[in-house]
C-alpha cells in the first residue's frame, strides 16, 4: 500500500515530496540576533540585580555584592535542604568574606 498518490501529474501525500528548489525556499531561516543559551539567562538576571545593589550600596565591595546577588536571586529556587549546600559553596568560592544581612536595596528588584 503507497501513500502517495499522483493528482495532476504532482506527487501527493506523506511524506512530502519537495523539489531542491522548495525545500531551500522553506528551510527556516536562522534569527538575525540568535538567542543566548537558556543558562546565560540566569547569568545576567544575578548580573542585573548586582548592578541594581551596587547602585543602591556604591560602598560595598563587588565580592560581597556579587554574594548578595547570587543568594537573593538563587535561595527562593532552592529546597530547604539545598540551602546550607549553596551557602558552603559561596562560602569555598568567596573565602573570609562576610556579607551583611540588611543592604539597601532598590525598588525595581
């Protein structure tokens, strides 16, 4: 049994049959600004929000901005039991380094 049948002197039915000519006219056509991998998108949310706090807190240092930024937007993901695991590895990437608790923040985080 065939699935294509001939109408007209045209090919017609599954799969499609395409001239060289078509299937190059169809083929997608890549974006003109191709979109970053879905993992940069997590980069640059803790990127935003460390701009956002070194804006509002222009004397903290970048350490412990970028600790704060990585904690605030990451913890709320986490389960209770992943915590204490992601805070020995900010702990281990950023040694001696103490963050505050209370840092001015903006309103648009």
């Amino acid at each position: 049994m065939t699935l294509v049948r001939i109408i007209g002197g045209v090919p017609i039915g599954y799969p499609p049959v395409l001239s060289y000519e078509d299937a190059v006219r169809l083929r997608p056509v890549p974006h003109p600004f191709p979109h970053p991998p879905s993992g940069m998108r997590a980069v640059k949310s803790v990127l935003v929000m460390a701009g956002s706090l070194k804006r509002a807190n222009p004397d903290l240092s970048e350490d412990v901005v970028l600790i704060r930024a990585m904690r605030d937007s990451n913890l709320p993901k986490f389960l209770i039991d992943d915590v204490e695991l992601f805070q020995n590895i900010i702990s281990d990437l950023f040694p001696g380094v103490v963050v505050p608790d209370e840092v001015k923040c903006c309103a648009s985080i």
